[in-house]
C-alpha cells in the first residue's frame, strides 16, 4: 500500500526537462528569451553563457520547462527566425561523452 502511494506522488510530481537553444544574438537577455519560451509554458530557470570579459550573451543558454511545456516549444522554435538567424532548439543531450576523455 505504502509502495502505490510513492509511486503516486513520484507520478504527480512535474518533471523539469533542460532545453539547449542557440543561435541567439549577441544582445539577448534572460527576459527576452523568456518572453519567447513563456508563449509556450512557464519557464521554470534560464541560464545564458556570456562571455567573461564583455559580458555579452555568446549565443547559446538553457532553458528549463515541464516536458509537456518544452516539447511544445522545441517544435515550435526550432528553426525559427530571431534577430536574422535561426533558433536551434533541443532537449540536452546528456548522453553525450562530455570532453575529450583521457589525455594520452
């Protein structure tokens, strides 16, 4: 009884899934790009990588959303134009083998 109850609330619990976009210009902040994705779902957290001696959005951030949310909105802006440049829009791949591995 104990174990159908866990799995329950484990099940109503709302999943966050994390979003990589890129392609965004130089000039974008954490409002404006949440005022894209909020047309789609809430935007739970936002990161832009800037560069760290000009401060300036270096092009690509992550976005985190529920699932449902975040597919929606990668079908929706993956290959939209903004500022003259298309959106790439993706869930993270956390699969991929991160760095180069051992040095040899």
């Amino acid at each position: 009884m104990y174990f159908v109850y866990l799995m329950k609330s484990v099940s109503q619990e709302s999943i966050l899934k994390k979003i990589f976009v890129g392609g965004l210009p130089q000039d974008a902040t954490e409002a404006s790009v949440t005022e894209i994705f909020s047309e789609y779902g809430k935007v739970r957290s936002i990161k832009l990588v800037s560069d760290v001696f000009s401060g300036r959005c270096r092009g690509f951030g992550f976005i985190e959303m529920e699932g449902h949310e975040a597919r929606a909105a990668i079908e929706a802006l993956d290959g939209r134009m903004h500022s003259n440049a298309p959106l790439k829009v993706r869930f993270e791949d956390t699969t991929k083998n991160k760095g180069r591995g051992r040095r040899r």
